[in-house]
C-alpha cells in the first residue's frame, strides 16, 4: 500500500495535516498541495474545525520545501481541473490564507522555500528551538512570484521580507524568533504538547469571534495591494528570470552541490 504523503486528523475541533515524506524530507508534492486545498476547502464550509495546525510529524523535517522532480505525468480529470486553472503551491496558499478560523504551522524541524511561503499563510508560527530555516530562491536564480512576496511582507514585514530573500541565507530557530517570523519556541521533547495545547486553546474560544475577527484582521492587511498594471510587471520581470542563464547555472550548482558563478543573464 502507498504511502499517504498528507496525514489528516480531526479532534476537539482542531484540524491536524502532517506532512508525511520522512524520506524525502517531507518536501512537498503537486498532490499534497492540492489535498490541503480541497481539505482546507471542504472544513471550512462548516464549523467543526475551529483551528488548523500544519505540522511535519516527529521527524527533522517540517518541509524542505516543493520537490520539482515529484510533478505527475497522468493525473485525475478533476486534479486536471484545478492545475489548469491555477498553479498548485499559489492554491494551496491561498485558501490557506483565507480559511475563515485560526491557522498554525508548526515547525517541528527545519522549513524552507515553499514551505516557509506556506508557514508565513498562517496566522501563528511556532517551533521547536533548534531548527533552521530560509528561503533560497536567489541562490538558484529565481524570482519569486508577487503574490507570494505580498503574503511574506503581509505576516512579517518588507524589512524581514527583504533579508531573508536578498541573503538567501539559513537561519535558526532563535533568529526566526527575534525575526518575528515565529511566535514561540519550544524544546523538542515538549514540543508536540504545547503545540496541542495551542490548538485546543485556540478551537476553545467562541468561532463567531473567531471567524469575524480574522475577517476584519484580513481586510486590513489587504489594503495595500499592487495595481493590475503592477502585477502585470511583476509577472514580466518573474518571467524574466525563468529564462535568464542565471537560472540554469543556479539548478546545476544545486545539483553538483557547488556555489554558483551567476553572470546577471
């Protein structure tokens, strides 16, 4: 029997997704992504799942981030659906951003790239205190797509935003706190309790309030947003970089576990 690369629990009206690929450092698939979203989509039409916590299980790994070698040749008529209409990591993220209850990514190990984006969609980040984290797409030659900068600038800030993507660099657990990009840091042998503890406290309090309050919250963050005519070029200057030779050179480095010589090309 396959493996299930998403683990999904209800209890006490907390919602629980593992991510469960221990192998491959729980990176994450086409299909994990679109399970979130249709998971996500489907407790948020009523009121049993009062809170959401994203987790990695009891491995290093909360996620290494999106595994570009896990894409599909043959997928149902319904997932096909959904791929042509929207880029799988952007969905996902998305209705992660706008479940109408509390969301929490625990980082139960080390998180990077679109697992970081994925984490910062939550309302709440907490870890345990001897992880790492980053984003590295300025080592591979790529550049990240507005909407998902705007969701690192809406939960962190421009000043954070800017470090982490400019350096590309591996932070720790005690940096992320003083960054602001987690809450709470937790030992590793309490960790899973404290971060069940948050949950209840959380899905304890009155959903009406909840709910309405992230609302109001989400209306507030949502402000300030770029024109069409700005996203246009947003969307130029990503395309850009995918056919830049930077980009290429970036992927053999990765791969050849060597550093990079970009040219600006």
């Amino acid at each position: 029997m396959a493996q299930d690369n998403l683990l999904v629990e209800v209890k006490d009206h907390v919602g629980i997704l593992t991510f469960n690929r221990p192998e491959k450092g729980n990176s994450l698939t086409m299909d994990m992504l679109i399970r979130v979203h249709m998971i996500l989509d489907e407790w948020a039409k009523g009121t049993d799942v009062r809170c959401v916590v994203i987790t990695g299980g009891q491995g290093k790994a909360f996620s290494s981030g999106y595994d570009i070698s896990s894409i599909p040749t043959q997928v149902s008529p319904e997932m096909e659906v959904l791929i042509k209409e929207n880029n799988p990591i952007e969905l996902a993220l998305r209705t992660l951003k706008e479940f109408p209850y509390p969301t929490v990514a625990a980082w139960n190990g080390y998180c990077f790239g679109a697992a970081l984006n994925l984490s910062v969609c939550c309302d709440m980040r907490v870890s345990v205190d001897d992880t790492k984290f980053g984003m590295p797409p300025a080592k591979l030659g790529l550049v990240y797509h507005a909407e998902g900068l705007q969701q690192f600038v809406d939960a962190i800030g421009i000043a954070v935003t800017r470090e982490i993507f400019m350096t590309a660099g591996t932070y720790t657990a005690l940096q992320a706190k003083e960054m602001g990009i987690v809450h709470h840091l937790y030992p590793r042998d309490r960790f899973a309790d404290e971060v069940s503890a948050l949950g209840q406290t959380i899905a304890g309090n009155s959903p009406i309030s909840l709910k309405n309050t992230k609302i109001i919250l989400n209306m507030l963050v949502n402000q300030a947003r770029l024109t069409p005519k700005q996203m246009a070029e947003a969307e130029r200057l990503q395309a850009e970089g995918f056919a830049s030779e930077d980009l290429k050179e970036g992927q053999m480095a990765f791969l050849e576990k060597r550093k990079p010589v970009f040219k600006g090309k």
